[in-house]
C-alpha cells in the first residue's frame, strides 16, 4: 500500500544524464547502518569536497551511527534522524525546514543494504537530483522510482574490494572520486587533554610502552574469546612490560572484566569515551588490537599499528587501509584464531625486545 500511494504522487521520471554541472548543496542520506559503516563511507564525502572544493554538505544520520561524524573535517551540518521524534512537532518542523532547503544533488549511499527510509527522505527534500540505488547485488531497489538518476551497484563484480571503494561506485558515474579511500576521525585539542589526562592519572608513559585493546562486539560471532584476549594480555606484558589500556563502552562490561579476571596484568580501562576522544587515545598507543567492530574502524582512522581479528566479514572488504594496517582471519570462525598467531603479528610490528 505505501509503495502504491508514493509510486502514485513521487514518481520521478529517470534521467540517463551523469552530467552535475556545478552543484554547491550537497544533501547526503545515510541514517541506516551501525558507525562502523558511517565511518566506511567518509570516501564518499572525502569525494565530493575534492571534485567541488566549494561544496556545502548536509548530512541526514541516526542515533545509531550519528558519533562516528562528530567534528567530522568533510561535514559542514549533519542532522540526527530519529523516527521516535516525529511524533513531537517541532521536531518535524525542524526536519521540514532542512528538508526543504534547496540541495542541487541529494545523495543514498548503499553498500550492503537498501534504505527505504532514506529514500523517502531524500525524495521530500527539495533537490534538483536524486541519486541512489537502482539495484544492489542484483536485488531490484522496489522505491528506486524515488530517484531520477539511478545507479546498479553489485559486490559480486568486485568481491575484495574494500567498502570504502565500493561505496564510491554510487557518484563515480558523475565524475566524483578520490585515490584516498581512508577513513577520518577528527579531533581537537579538547578531545587530545581528555586522552592525555587519562594517561597522566594512570601514570601510563610512552616510554613503557603502551597496548590498547577492544575485546567486545555487537556481534558475537565477532567477539574473539576473552579468555584468548587474557592470554595475550600476558604474554605481551611479560614480554614488553607495557601497560595495557582496555576500551569499550558499557555494552562491553561483561568481555572486559572477564578478561580482568582472568589476566595476571592490571589493566586499566577507557570507558563510555566519544568517538573524538577515543580516535585521540589510540594515536597514542605503540598498538591497537580490536575484534571486527566499530572500533575498529576508528582506530583505522589513526596512524597507530593495528591487528584486526577477523571471523564470518570479509577483511578485504572492511579490514582498515594503511601500511601499519594488519589482519587475520582463518574461518568464519572467529576462535579458530590461536593466541600464538595474533601474538606472533605484534611482535613482528614491535619488535623481539628481550
């Protein structure tokens, strides 16, 4: 019935044209998908403000993945969308007020599933083109009659490639593009005291050497056990004598002080942190070990080495980018990884101290 009534009053007739001209607003829609997907798409903003140097971007997200583009260099505006808050009327006044702005282009990003919400926000905003999905790996988009330029979009041509790529494959038919698939966090120096100041009140010198760790996930079969994350713990410490920093939010409780338990080292923990703050902590550790999560995305974001521990995802598709980048995955099961094999990889990047 809703597809019937919008088919009916917003069909848009499709336009073959990949000619822009010289657009100035851009509106992007990506208020589906968890941070680590967000922070998978900065490419595609990254994109934009390299082809139209003078392009404003707005950005419609969630109170799921809004913290990934918090300070954000590539977003001039973005704008929370939650479902629960239209119900309040200034609330909508609000999102009618952004919605109808004039946007030369409104852009729907997809990479591993179609929103229809988005599509439908995208079609009430006053835009001159709408671009999105007409299909993705190979599943027809039933609302792409909302857009009046439509791309097909297909893993399956290109199965390695990584999200941050593949994500650009929605504006490259227009000519936008960028070399630079890496992902972004910004920070200030408000962000850069915080982390600083955890450091100093733990007593935590670079001089000891310093080891973060993020051993939860969203989803478990993701989560590389935390009796394996102990293990390493200890063979690290007696190793380096470093001292080990566990980060996490509060979903991550049970996995931390499972490890706390059972590790001979006393860690200390970086809690419930925004993502600017977290991104400024793990510049400045010797080494970042995460499970496949949104963390991990924001530690890819920073200079700092990095292990990734891989399971049922892909790690050519969304493992981090970068020279000091490094991954394992033997199965989809995400324990068939030894604790020698990810212990071996660190000292690789830090050395055999003795």
């Amino acid at each position: 019935m809703l597809n019937f009534i919008l088919r009916q009053f917003l069909e848009l007739k499709e336009n073959k044209s990949r000619e822009l001209g010289n657009p100035k607003k851009f509106l992007i829609v990506r208020q589906h998908n968890q941070f680590g997907d967000m922070l998978a798409n900065v490419s595609i903003f990254r994109a934009i403000k390299e082809t139209y140097t003078d392009a404003e971007i707005t950005l419609i997200v969630s109170p799921q993945n809004y913290y990934a583009i918090t300070k954000n260099k590539f977003i001039d505006r973005y704008f929370n969308f939650d479902k629960k808050q239209l119900l309040n009327s200034q609330y909508r006044a609000e999102l009618w007020s952004l919605l109808k702005e004039h946007y030369d282009v409104a852009v729907i990003p997809s990479t591993v599933s179609i929103s229809s919400t988005s599509l439908i926000l995208a079609r009430l905003a006053n835009a001159d083109i709408r671009i999105g999905p007409a299909s993705l790996n190979g599943q027809p988009n039933k609302y792409s009659y909302l857009l009046d330029r439509r791309i097909t979009l297909n893993w399956r041509r290109y199965p390695d490639a990584h999200v941050s790529d593949f994500g650009l494959e929605i504006v490259r038919p227009f000519g936008i593009s960028t070399k630079d698939f890496s992902s972004t966090v910004s920070f200030d120096e408000t962000d850069v005291n915080s982390a600083l100041n955890f450091l100093s009140e733990n007593e935590i010198t670079s001089k000891s050497g310093v080891i973060g760790l993020h051993v939860g996930a969203g989803k478990p079969q993701n989560r590389w056990s935390a009796i394996k994350f102990a293990e390493l713990i200890d063979q690290l410490h007696q190793q380096y004598k470093c001292s080990v920093i566990l980060t996490g939010s509060s979903s991550d409780i049970e996995e931390i002080e499972y490890v706390n338990k059972h590790t001979k080292v006393k860690t200390v923990q970086f809690l419930n942190k925004t993502i600017p703050e977290l991104a400024a902590l793990i510049s400045r550790v010797n080494l970042f070990i995460t499970n496949d999560t949104g963390v991990m995305h924001v530690a890819g974001t920073t200079g700092t080495p990095q292990i990734s521990v891989f399971g049922p995802t892909n790690p050519f598709n969304w493992a981090p980018v970068g020279p000091n980048k490094y991954f394992i995955r033997k199965s989809d099961l995400i324990d068939d990884i030894s604790v020698e094999e990810v212990y071996n990889l660190a000292k690789m990047i830090l050395g055999n101290v003795e």
